[in-house]
C-alpha cells in the first residue's frame, strides 16, 4: 500500500494476512504474533567487482578526460 509522509515522500505498508507459521521466538513470525516489529535486513550490492582493479588506476586527470569526454557526447545528444 502507496502512503506518504509528513515530508510528501512516498513509502510503502506492507500489509495482507498474518503469516500462519509458528511463531518462535526470535523469528519474524515470533516477533509480529506478539505485536513487535519485524525488521528484516537486507543488502543489495550491485558493485562491479571485477572493475575495482581498473579504477584504482586510475588518476584525477584519467577521470577529468572521460567526464569531459562523455559531456561531449551526451551535449551532443542534446543538441548541446
């Protein structure tokens, strides 16, 4: 469920059916049937691994060339 915050930013309410598992303690389950929170952690890490090595080469000048290149060609994208 779409809501918004005091700020205007949406966020989202996950709601439906409480699950029907057992309800453990220290589980997610455990923690809604005693009407805690469930917080689940999650990390997403869309890092290139295999281009750290590359990028540690790397200098200042290496990165102003291709700024100024890839404004070239997105200026001309647009008209620019």
């Amino acid at each position: 469920m779409r809501r918004t915050d005091p700020y205007g930013k949406p966020y989202y309410w996950i709601y439906g059916a409480l699950p029907t598992d057992v309800a453990d303690d220290g589980t997610d389950v455990g923690a809604v049937a005693n009407d805690m929170v469930s917080i689940t952690p999650i990390g997403l890490d869309m890092t290139e691994h295999s281009v750290q090595g590359l990028l540690r080469q790397w200098t200042f000048d290496t990165l102003l060339v291709r700024a100024a290149a890839y404004a070239g060609v997105a200026g001309a994208r647009h008209g620019l």
